[in-house]
C-alpha cells in the first residue's frame, strides 16, 4: 500500500475528513502510516468505511499510534485496550452521551480514540465532533488569555459511579479517576491551543468560587458545542472514526433505540496535558 493511494476528503473546512486508498486490515508501511497521521494531525478527526476488521486487527493499528489505554471501568476480557461499545432495546446506559473528551479524568487522558462499529441502525445513532482549537481561537483575546492561566478538576465519579452505577472495588485502580488539567492545553505535536474542559468529566475550575467556577464552565460548555465547530459523521457497517482527544471532543446521539448499535473501540495512551 502507498502512500499516493491516500486521498482526504473533508467533511468540513475545520474538522474531519474521509480516507480513501486504504485497507486498516493491511499492516500499514511507514510511509502510509506517517501520512495517515500527518492527515490526522490536519483534521483532527479521519472516517474510513468498508474496514472489515478483527479484534486483532484493529487493535495492531492502534498500537502504531502507541500504548494501548486501558478504560478505567475495564475492558473487553482477554483483550487489554479493547472497549465494547453495544447497546439494543435492553441497554439502560448509553456510552458516549454529552460533549467529553475520552477519559479526560486520567492523569495521562488517551491521544487517539478509535471506534469500529461492525453493527449499526440504518438511521441514527451518528457521532458529532467538535475542534477545540477552533473553540478556543473563536474566544475575545482578553478571555482566551484569562483562561490560559487556570486549572481545571476532571473527575470520574459521576460517570462510572452515578450514571454507570459501579462501585469503586470494581474499576480498573480501585477508584474513581480524578486529575487537575490546563483549562486551555497545548497540542504536543501541532503546537496549537484548545479548550480543555468537557461536560462530560469537568467538575469545577480550581481555585475560583463555586458560582464563579459554575458560570464560567457553563458558558465554555455552551461555547464549545457551536455548530460552526463541528463534523456529523453518519455511521454505516464497518466504518471507523479515528479522533484526537487532545483537541477534539465527541458526543453520540441516541435516537435509534431499540435498534442495535455496536462494535469496539481502542484508545491509545496520551501525555499529561500542558
């Protein structure tokens, strides 16, 4: 496989593309995979379709990106770095509902999410992604330099114990993840800046008052999800989304129940943001 073959398709000017010219399943050379990630890196998000991938399949792909990340509420047993993601007319929880980025309460929050959704509803059940960067370039310069200087708590709790309902014995380190972020966080590799806070884990901004803390994320909550910002992936069988949790931030929409949505999806170990 060669690079050439490769093709970009934006879905929007600022995020996401489709991937044409390749087959996930195929072991990647390193100059297919260094211009996989330099796609990557310039839309934040990429599709691919028709991927008919195993388990250990996708799971190879995910470790060129490095580490695989194993989910606090555990995995997929026999398979370290792998999440089931299903649900059907019997699921109570749906994964990935509300703006977040993925596990951002780990003191190290993955870089790459990947999901591969070998079933899904024939209307329903998309993905909409959101650019942080282009969240947090939209801000005045006076807030956007307010912000650079504050910190922010992520903290699992309200999701694996309150929404998911597990107890603390049975998560990955015997407790609840919790982690003091930048509000605003700088892409390791791009250099650009993005908002770092997510309905999803974001509990309180460190060092401000309980209302002042509440109103500010609230606005950065409401700022954040703007159309302007955001892609619509629409999903079909073996398609796949890789995302960039260090910039982007996901929310899944749950209008197809009873239908039945489901498949895997890996995450790759990030670095402490800074």
């Amino acid at each position: 496989m060669s690079s050439n073959s490769l093709r970009f398709d934006p879905l929007t000017p600022r995020i996401g593309a489709e991937v044409h010219g390749i087959d996930l399943g195929q072991p990647l050379t390193d100059d297919t995979f260094d211009a996989l990630h330099d796609g990557w890196m310039r839309h934040q998000v990429l599709f691919f379709r028709d991927q008919a991938l195993t388990i250990e399949q996708l799971t190879d792909v995910g470790r060129r990106f490095g580490e695989l990340h194993v989910h606090p509420m555990g995995d997929l047993e026999g398979h370290p770095g792998v999440y089931r993601i299903h649900a059907d007319a019997s699921t109570k929880r749906l994964s990935g509902q509300g703006w977040h980025s993925d596990v951002s309460c780990d003191e190290t929050p993955p870089s790459a999410s990947m999901l591969h959704l070998h079933t899904v509803p024939d209307v329903g059940g998309d993905t909409i992604f959101a650019s942080m960067y282009d969240a947090y370039e939209a801000l005045s310069p006076s807030l956007a330099g307010y912000l650079d200087g504050l910190e922010a708590c992520h903290s699992g709790r309200a999701i694996y114990e309150a929404y998911f309902d597990r107890g603390v014995d049975s998560m990955r380190d015997k407790a609840y993840p919790e982690a003091v972020h930048p509000v605003v966080r700088t892409h390791p590799v791009t250099g650009r800046k993005g908002l770092f806070v997510n309905t999803g884990f974001t509990s309180h901004i460190v060092g401000l008052e309980e209302g002042e803390s509440r109103a500010l994320l609230g606005f950065l909550f409401e700022h954040l999800s703007q159309p302007n910002f955001q892609c619509r992936f629409r999903w079909r069988e073996n398609s796949i989304a890789l995302w960039d949790n260090r910039c982007v931030q996901h929310t899944a929409t749950a209008d197809y129940l009873p239908n039945v949505r489901s498949g895997h999806r890996i995450t790759v170990v990030g670095d402490r943001p800074v």
